[in-house]
C-alpha cells in the first residue's frame, strides 16, 4: 500500500517559518539563563548531523538500543501482538524501526516528525522495505497534541518512543507528554519506551562530546539554522560547544558557550552575550530502574516488561495504558 499522502501539522507565516520557532527563539534568548528547546535542532541538517552521531562509537544508545531490538525480537513480539498500528515519536532511523516492525508485524506505521524533509525521507524508506505495510507520515510536533490519520482510528496502537529522547525533557514536560500520548493512543494501547540509565561520567560526556566534533557541528547548527530562518547575525564562529554531567540533576547538559562580549540581531532585535555566557540546548537526563518506572506510571503508563543492556546500561521499557480512576 506504501506511503499515503503526508499530513502535516506545522503551521508557518508568510515566509516559510514556523511561528513556534521564531517565538521560542525570542523567548530563549530574552531569558537571564539563555536556552531554545532541543526539538529546534532538528531540520534537515541537523537531523542528518543526529544520523553521524549516532553512528559515532562514542555514542552508545542507539548501538545498545539496537542490540537490545535484536535480541529480544522475539520476546518483544510476544509481549507486544500482531496487528497493531506503531506510532513513532520521532522519524524512525535506518536501523531500529525496521527490526521493530519486522519483528512484531504491524497492521500500520505512523512516524511523527518535526523535519519534514527528513521525515519524508525516512517514510519512503520504510514504505520501499515494507512494501505491503501502510504507512501514513504525520510532520508535527510530537510534544504537542497530535491527530492521529483516520485510517488507524480503530487499530491497536503501539507507541515507540526510541533513543531516549524522553531524557530531553525536564520531568514536568516529560510527564506532561506522556500523560498527552497516553490520552492520543488510547485505552488498550502500549508503549515501547528507550531509557538511558545513569553511568559513569567518562563514558556519558564522550557521547555528547565526540573528538571528531559531529555533536560540536550538531549543537552549532541550531545557531546557524537562526540565522538562517530569522535572519540571524549570530557569529556562529564565535561560539564552542560544550557538554558537561550536571550530578544534581542526573543529566549532560549541552551549551553554546560565547567566546567573546557580542551583540547580533534576530528577527530584527538585538541581543547582546558577553564572553563565558551561555546558551542552554539540550538536557539529556538519565534514570535509575526506579526512576524510570514512577515517570512512567506519573504520565498515565504501568511498565509490564523491561529489557536491560548492562554495558553501557540501557533500558527498553514496555508499558501499558493504565487506566483512568478518580481516586486513589
């Protein structure tokens, strides 16, 4: 059946930009600790950057979490049933996604994407290896509500959440995402979830600070992206990448660090950094198998099985809807 016609779900002005962007980026800068959200890396070049890091040997989820989807393919299938449609938060990549639907022989495949040239990509890809499985391509922003195609309304569903991306939220927003999904997929529906588990700092700070720089370019390119879109005059050469464990938190946070005092201008307004100041980009948070379990039952999932990687440790969690009470 292959690929129907792709829905999309982001909205953009009159020249091509994405309202959310533009003002998320004006809000992150305007801020005394500077930040623009994490999902603002990813358009078509800094989702092909994700791609190289996930290849790099320094980064570790995406080898455990493919190690993990092909040996326990079987088991998964088991736990998880024929026939139902998989949703994925985020464009599935060249080698998880397919040994997910080749295991577990799904009745559908609905990625969900921020980038949609990467996105459409990504879907034609799948639909050319899986010629007989509908595929139905959602450009949106999976951290706000999504409508789902018609065509899947009385499927089972099956989210997959991989790679941990949940470690890029706050707990607040993670909960708050999980709580959103549990109510989009529905009564009866599962989730496949990717968890990073807490480790040694060497070993976390070379994943998000490989010697080759991709994850530099990766970070950089947000940078360049403004400039790009808002007609930005950020001097991106005047920025470096930094990536450091935060033990309070239990997380690496990701900063554009400013080299030098500057001002540029954005969207037609002037901001000013001085040298040593930051911009927050990414949080990537890690969780014990306790944590996990109570970010999971707090966003409205009961975890039923979980597959664990020792070295370097990860986690696959399958959980399932729990169900609506209004008491305790």
């Amino acid at each position: 059946m292959g690929i129907v016609r792709q829905l999309r779900q982001i909205s953009a002005d009159d020249s091509g930009v994405d309202p959310a962007f533009r003002a998320d980026v004006h809000a992150g800068l305007s801020q005394r600790q500077k930040a623009i959200p994490a999902r603002w890396f990813y358009d078509a070049t800094g989702s092909a950057l994700f791609e190289d890091i996930t290849a790099l040997p320094e980064y570790y989820p995406t080898r455990s979490e493919t190690d993990l989807l092909t040996r326990h393919a079987a088991d998964m299938a088991a736990a998880i049933g024929p026939g139902r449609a998989v949703v994925e938060l985020g464009s599935g990549s060249s080698t998880k996604t397919p040994l997910l639907l080749q295991a577990i022989g799904p009745a559908a495949y609905v990625p969900v994407d921020i980038s949609g040239d990467f996105l459409r990509d990504s879907a034609t890809a799948l639909a050319a290896r899986f010629p007989g499985l509908p595929v139905y391509p959602v450009e949106a922003d999976f951290t706000h509500k999504v409508d789902l195609p018609r065509e899947i309304a009385a499927l089972p569903k099956l989210g997959f959440f991989p790679g941990s991306t949940i470690g890029n939220m706050v707990a607040r927003t993670a909960i708050d995402l999980l709580r959103g999904w549990r109510t989009t997929l529905g009564d009866g529906s599962l989730l496949l979830i990717g968890i990073d588990r807490i480790k040694d700092v060497a070993t976390l700070e070379r994943a998000y600070d490989d010697p080759a720089g991709v994850t530099a370019a990766f970070n950089i390119n947000l940078l360049e992206r403004i400039n790009r879109e808002l007609d930005g005059t950020i001097p991106v050469d005047n920025f470096m990448h930094r990536a450091s464990w935060n033990d309070v938190h239990a997380r690496i946070e990701m900063h554009l660090v400013a080299a030098c005092d500057m001002e540029f201008i954005v969207d037609g307004r002037t901001y000013a950094m001085a040298k040593g100041e930051t911009i927050h980009s990414e949080n990537s948070h890690k969780y014990g198998p306790r944590d996990a379990n109570l970010l999971l039952r707090a966003g409205g999932w009961t975890p039923v099985r979980t597959w664990d990687d020792i070295d370097p440790a990860f986690a696959l969690i399958l959980a399932e809807a729990t169900e609506f009470r209004s008491a305790p």
